[in-house]
C-alpha cells in the first residue's frame, strides 16, 4: 500500500500556559517537570496528528532550560514533526516566556522528543511519510537524520555500521 504524505505544517501546535503558584519550585520559579509535562502534551499533539493514531514517547534528548520562568508568566510551547522515519517521529519543540506587564519574550527552552505510533494491538505502526518543503524543514529533516544514528548507537540499538547520516556528518566535519 502506497504510504501517505504530510507536511510540517499540517502537524504543528502552539500552546500556551500561565505559570501558577502550584507549578513553583518553591523559589518563584517553574519546575523543570512541570514544563517537561506540557512540553510532552504539545509535542504529542504534532505526532498524533501527524501518525493519525495514539503515539507514545520513546525518548527525549537534549533538553535545555536556558532560563528560569517566572510565577505569573505565560508559557508559549510551539512543536513541529522534524522527520518521519518507519514508525517513529522526531518532534522538536521550542518554549518562550512572556512577561505580561512589559510583553517581552524570551526563549526558555528546546527539545528533542521521539514518539512511536502504536496501533490497537499496543504493536508499532508505520507512520506517513513527511515531505520537507522550505530550505528550513529540509535542514531540520536532514539533521534528524543525524540525531536518530546517535541516540540509536548511544542506546545501543544499532552498531555504528548501521548509522549513515552520523558517518556522513561525521566525514563532513573531518574533511571541513
Ligand atoms: C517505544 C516502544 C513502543 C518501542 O518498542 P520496541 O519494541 O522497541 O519497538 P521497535 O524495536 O519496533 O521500535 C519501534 C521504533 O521505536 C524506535 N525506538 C525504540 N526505542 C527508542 C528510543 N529509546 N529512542 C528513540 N527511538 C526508539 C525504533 O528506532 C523504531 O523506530 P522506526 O520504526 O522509526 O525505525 C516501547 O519501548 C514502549 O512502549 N516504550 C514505553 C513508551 C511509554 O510508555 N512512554 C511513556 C513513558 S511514561
């Protein structure tokens, strides 16, 4: 059967929270969990709708909290499907902060989350196709590539015989 194609677009998903007194640190700060579970929700939203079916998280890689959020802020989760592999996703989501006095935003964080479809027999299932369209979504496509080979060989789940894009980039950066 012919598999379906999607865009980057037709899976995007911004959502927004406001940091309650509830999701502190005790310090007046967001807690590092409390934005992981948000940013699982957001990022699940892309690969539902890309996969069209219930996907669960594999694995989340290089998470940043660059800068703490505030009591009181607004919280901005914006997540694209980056690469559509056999049935797994890689999901980038990037998070601003928004002070509401002064209206400034500022980039708090940025992740990696894997997401597998799964069908009604809990079994993984193939998932569409994505077809990268502006030189930005190609880039995005090209370096999950990479990202896969390397969380896959640090997982120990493939040999390194078995990851090309990380020998290609590798070959790049030795011949710059
Ligand atoms: C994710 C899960 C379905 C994978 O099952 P599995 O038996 O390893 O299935 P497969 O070997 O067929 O792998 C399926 C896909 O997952 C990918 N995958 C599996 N583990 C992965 C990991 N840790 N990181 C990234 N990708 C992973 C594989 O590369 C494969 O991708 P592909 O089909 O696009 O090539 C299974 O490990 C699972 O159910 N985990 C728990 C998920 C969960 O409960 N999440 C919420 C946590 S609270």
């Amino acid at each position: 059967m012919e598999r379906l194609q999607k865009s980057v677009e037709e899976s995007s998903c911004v959502m927004s929270e406001i940091v309650l007194p509830n999701d502190g640190n005790g310090l007046g700060n967001l807690m590092g969990g409390r934005l992981l579970h948000w940013m699982d929700i957001c990022a699940s939203i892309s690969s539902r709708r890309h996969a069209g079916m219930v996907c669960v998280t594999a694995g989340i890689d290089n998470v940043d909290f660059q800068s703490p959020i505030r009591e009181g802020e607004i919280v901005i989760l914006n997540s694209h499907i980056n690469r559509a592999f056999r049935t797994s996703m890689e999901i980038e989501i990037n998070v601003w902060a928004e002070n509401t006095a002064t209206g400034s935003q500022r980039k708090c964080n940025r992740a990696y989350f894997t997401f597998v479809a799964l069908g009604r027999d809990g079994k993984p299932v193939t998932v569409p196709e994505l077809i990268p369209e502006s030189d930005e979504e190609k880039k995005r496509f090209a370096d999950a590539g990479v990202r896969r080979d390397f969380r896959l060989l640090l997982s120990e789940r493939i040999l390194p015989d078995a990851a090309p894009h990380l020998q290609a980039y590798l070959d790049t950066i030795r011949n710059s």
